[in-house]
C-alpha cells in the first residue's frame, strides 16, 4: 500500500481538501466523498460552535480528519493563539498555520510561520506550515518540529498552477517530511504534475468549491492526483530498476 | 507620499478630457488586463464603458469567484447615540435637526445586543453620531467590551480619532474600522460639512491610516455618493483604498457605496448616482482590487441588493436598524431611511437561495 504519513496518522489519499467558498455546505460532504480525501482544513474563524446550521464542523463526516487553519492570523502570537482555540473547541492536534500579512496577494509570512511551528511543535501539535517555497525556510521548518512542509504553487485562489516549479522541485529533492503542494492547483493537470514531480500529495480547495459541480470537480482532481501518484512511482521504479540489474545487459561482451 | 499629496496631484488633472479620449480598445483591453494600474481603472470608469457592462460584469464576477467563492459576509449594524455636535447638511443626526436624541446606556446595549445576537450573525458594527461629549472614547471602549462578549467581529464608525485613542479601542475588542470620508473634493467637502470637528478634511482624510497604525485589522471606506462629482469620487475612494491596501499589507481593505437616501433634513444631493452607473462603478473597483471587501448596505433595496450578490459584492448587512434602539424600541429617527426592509432571516434564506454561502461568523475573538 503506497501510504502518506503525516505526525501520527496514516492516510491511502493524497488529496487533501477544503471547506471555504462553496456555495453550499452540503456540498462539502458530496465532495468528500467523491474525492476520497481523508484530510480536510478548516478556517477556525469560519467554526461556530454556537451555530449548528452554520458551523463548518457539522458539515463534515467524523472520520474526516480535520485540519483547522490560522487563516487571518496576522504574525506568529495570533497563530499560536487560534491553534490553541482550535484545539479546545475539538479540532484535534492538526494544525495548519497560515500567516499572512499581505491581504493583497496573500502571500505567507515564512519567518513567522517558522517561529509559530516552532511553539506549536513544542506544545504536541502536528505542525503543516503554508509557506512560500524556499529550501532554507523548510530546513528550519524540519528543525522546529513541522510533521510535513506546504509550499504554494501560486497564490491562493488564482488557479494558476505551479508558478514555483523550480522551487518546489529543490523542496521536494532535499525536504526529509512531506510535501504538500497548496494554492493555486486550479486544473486537474496541475495536480497531476505537482504529483508526478514527487510531491508527497496536493490541496485543492478554491478550483473544487467554485466549479460548477464540485463532486465531480473533487472526482477529476483525485483522478489525477492518482494519476500522478502512479507515474511517479514508476519513475523510481524503473530508476531503482537500473540501480539492482543483476544481469549486466553488456555482461555478454566480457568486457 | 501622504494620500492628501496624491490627490493634489490631480488638482489639475482634466477628467472630463481624459474620458473622451478613451478608446473602446483601451477599456477592452483595461478589462482583460490581470493587474489594472490607475488609468485601467479611470478607463473603466469612462462614459464609455458602459457599453461593456456585462463584459465589466462577468469579468467582476470571475475574479470575485476566484478570491470569495460564493460567499457573502454579512453584518449587523446598532446605532448606540444619535447625538452629534456637527452640522452636515445631508444627515439625518446632524445637530441643526430638531429630532429625539438618545444614547443607549450599557445595560441597553447589553439588551440590543442580545437581541441582535438571536440572528446568529457574528459581525457588528456599532455606530454613533459624533459628539465627543456625549459618547467619549469610555464609553465607547465599554459599549466594544459588552459587543465582544456576543459578537467575534466588531467595527466602530464613530468620530475620528488619534492613534492612541484608536489603540485602546482595539484593546477593548474592536476590530475594524469604517471610516468614509463622505466626499473627496475639499471644496464640496467644506459646502456640505458646514460646522464642528467634521469640517476637518484633512484630519478625517488620514483616520484610516492611524487606525491601520492602531492595529485594526480592517479598514472599510468610501465616498457619499451624492455630493461631488460621481466618477471623480469613484476615482479617488479606488485610489484611497489602494494606497491603504499598499501601505498596510496586513490590513483587509473594504469599499462602500453610499448613495445619497432620504433622511430628515431632506438634502438635495448635488449629484445623482443611478444604477447603471452604480453597478459599473463596483465592477471597476472590482477589477482594480481583486481582494476588496464590496459591502453593500440596506440602503438600497432588495431587489437591487439580490442582483449585485450575483457580480461582484462580498459583505452584506443583513436586517439593519438605523435608529437607536431600534432592534427592541424603535424610539428615535432614523439616520437614513433604509431601503431593504426585510429581517436577516428573510435575507439569509434569499442568499441561499441565489445560490450563495452567507457567513455568519467569519473570524474568531483571540
Ligand atoms: S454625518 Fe456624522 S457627523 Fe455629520 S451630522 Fe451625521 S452623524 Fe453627525
């Protein structure tokens, strides 16, 4: 079984989805299942516990496991913070951190996001920091604790595809925990090369909410990831092929 | 360069000039372009370009799609005092009008609030006439700590004030700032803005910034439409909230648009904002700031709210009351007659109903 580890839990998908911008919360559940995603992030400022109808949490089947966000979280403190309110209002120890100090294009704040990893590693938390790909800010994400690394393809909600190629390509090369391509996954295809360059698995959530038929949406990105999936361990399969030939295919020249 | 510098740069600038030398190919071309700098947004804001409006529209919509989904923010205004030691020509609360004032006392606050709370919505924006007299900076910093304890997110629009004073109401709970600066053009400004602490342009110009400074993590601005120019205002209330959105990056920035509606006073407005010229105005802010906030208020009516969802708007208030007290007692005037009447239920099914998201709660008190 080809398995994706993350902190403590295994999971057999490498789609992980998300809650924002449907145009129904009914939808999510079709989604869900449509997708086989196993993994689903959730904005904290979007859970409201004291709404049933309009608490994202409600919407979601229970063996989902959640990954809330520290979307709106401005630097380090405020993500700390709404990791640990996330946790008492039973989102689990997962936790994705989002600090974001540009509203305009939205683009992580890497040097923040290390120090909140750090805190929040420390505190037993399964640390999936949202960065900008850069290979330094992912070692110090390995030190400080992070249980897997979530470059962006481009910025979130563009559907852009893998504007960072190049640099996801070092991450993913040299990074000893996951790799998860987030934002801007906007066409199947996209997910299929993120897939296919080694990343360990992708999240889409603005090209699945926003498509007309987000199930269907959810079906194709899942195909593809599982499409990329395979073609990449192909690839190592025919690599690892050469490096253990035991016959020799010159062997008969006596060389 | 302060924003006052920038719009002096326009002192001269020929508006009217400008427009007829716009070309179709220059708004089409403004209209797919993926970044828009200024003269794409005055492009768009050209007689011209209501030719294009459903090409403005659709493109509107996409990007708002792509950053919003189809979701709608909503909130809840409550008007806490009307007293106002000003004199502002087009306002129900000014201070030459012979109306009944009241201030909500904190234990009337408490109740309005609890009352407001039964919607479900977790946005509040609270708001006052502006007398420093009667509604100081402590009773403002109490009447935040009494919202908080209901309310995730809560928005002053209340007097301007200096970045220290904005400091403590960001530490008694207050998160965003609504600010318009009613009317860019300073001669109009002085016309309409005829006594009090209001009549300081220059000082209620740069408010957002010393709220951004504060802490704020929301800014929302815009012009009064109905008082200058309608498309110079445009223009610089885009302008304004792009220089805010450059300089503070951490700040979420939104756009109103406030059109002149009957109030006590019965102010002539200078200038008419009609709907075609409303809905190309939003697109443009839109296509120029893909990331704005687009609230739009119970000001206009039903009917028109519901169709602007579907292109480009994010926020909506939702059952507003614009007097005070007026979600229990309904004792005093209005501020200005709101036109959607309907209760936040009725709009929230309507939302859902269009095929959209409403967002009751969209941030977490920390
Ligand atoms: S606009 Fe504000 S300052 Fe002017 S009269 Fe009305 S409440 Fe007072």
């Amino acid at each position: 079984m080809d398995i994706l580890k993350i902190g403590n839990k295994e999971f057999s998908s490498r789609l992980l989805s998300g809650t924002g911008k449907f145009r129904d919360k009914n939808d999510i559940k079709k989604m869900l299942e449509k997708s086989g995603s196993q993994i689903i992030t959730v904005a904290l400022r979007r859970v409201n516990l004291e709404n049933p109808i309009d608490n994202i949490l409600n919407y979601i089947p229970k063996h989902i496991t959640l990954l809330p966000n520290t979307s709106g979280a401005r630097n380090a403190k405020e993500a700390i913070r709404i990791a640990h309110i996330a946790r008492v209002a039973g989102c689990g120890d997962f936790i994705k951190i989002e600090v974001i100090h540009d509203a305009k294009y939205l683009m992580p704040d890497n040097e923040e996001t290390i120090k909140a990893t750090k805190a929040l590693a420390n505190d037993g938390f399964i640390v999936l920091p949202y960065i900008l790909p850069d290979i330094v800010t992912c070692k110090k994400l390995e030190d400080a604790g992070a249980s897997a690394v979530m470059p962006l393809g481009s910025p979130i909600g563009s559907n852009a595809g893998l504007q960072t190629k190049s640099l996801i390509e070092m991450i993913i090369e040299n990074s000893n925990i996951p790799v998860i391509v987030d934002a801007g996954i906007g066409l199947p295809s996209h997910a299929a090369q993120a897939m296919e360059m080694g990343a360990d698995a992708v999240l889409i959530n603005t090209a699945i909410a926003t498509a007309s038929s987000p199930a269907l949406a959810a079906r194709a990105f899942s195909l593809a990831i599982e499409a990329g999936r395979t073609a990449y361990l192909l690839k190592l399969q025919e690599q690892s092929k050469y490096a253990n030939a035991s016959s020799p295919l010159t062997g008969f020249l006596n060389l | 360069m302060s924003f006052a510098n920038i719009l002096k740069e326009y002192e001269n600038f020929d508006f009217q000039n400008y427009f007829e030398n716009v070309t179709d190919e220059m708004i089409l071309t403004s209209i797919e372009k993926k970044e828009l700098n200024k003269f794409d947004f005055l492009n768009l804001l050209a007689p011209k370009a209501k030719n294009y409006l459903e090409k403005l529209a659709q493109k509107a919509h996409k990007i708002t799609v792509a950053n919003f989904g189809y979701t709608i923010n909503l909130y809840l205004p409550i008007y806490v005092s009307n007293y106002c030691s000003s004199n502002c020509l087009y306002c129900g609360f000014s201070k030459k009008n012979k109306i009944q004032r009241k201030k909500l006392s904190l234990e009337e606050v408490e109740i309005e609030a609890q009352e407001i709370a039964k919607s479900g919505i977790k946005s509040i924006l609270f708001l006052t006439g502006e007398s420093r007299k009667v509604t100081p900076l402590s009773y403002l910093c109490e009447v935040a700590k009494i919202l908080k304890k209901q309310f995730s997110f809560v928005s002053i629009e209340v007097f301007p004030m200096s970045q220290d004073d904005y400091k403590k109401l960001f530490k008694a709970g207050v998160d965003g700032l609504t600010i318009y600066q009613e009317v860019y053009d300073k001669k109009v400004y002085q016309q309409v803005h005829v006594s009090g602490e209001k009549s300081n342009y220059d000082y209620r110009l740069e408010t957002p910034q010393r709220g951004a400074e504060a802490g704020f993590r929301a800014l929302n601005i815009g012009t009064l439409f109905g008082l200058g120019d309608i498309k110079k205002e445009a223009f610089f209330s885009g302008l304004h909230a792009s220089y805010l959105s450059n300089k503070y990056l951490e700040c979420e920035l939104g756009l109103s648009l406030p059109r002149i509606n009957d109030a006590e006073g019965h102010f002539k407005p200078n200038t008419i904002l009609d709907d075609v010229t409303f809905v190309q105005i939003m697109c443009a802010y839109r296509l120029f700031l893909p990331r704005v906030e687009i609230n739009i208020s119970t000001r206009e009516n039903a009917k028109f709210r519901d169709n602007l969802l579907g292109i480009c708007a994010t926020k909506f208030s939702a059952g507003s009351k614009t007097e005070v007290g007026g979600y229990t007692k309904a004792r005093t005037e209005p501020q200005f007659e709101i036109s959607d009447k309907r209760q936040s239920d009725e709009v929230i099914q309507r939302i859902q109903s269009l095929g959209y998201e409403p967002v009751y709660k969209n941030w977490e008190s920390i």
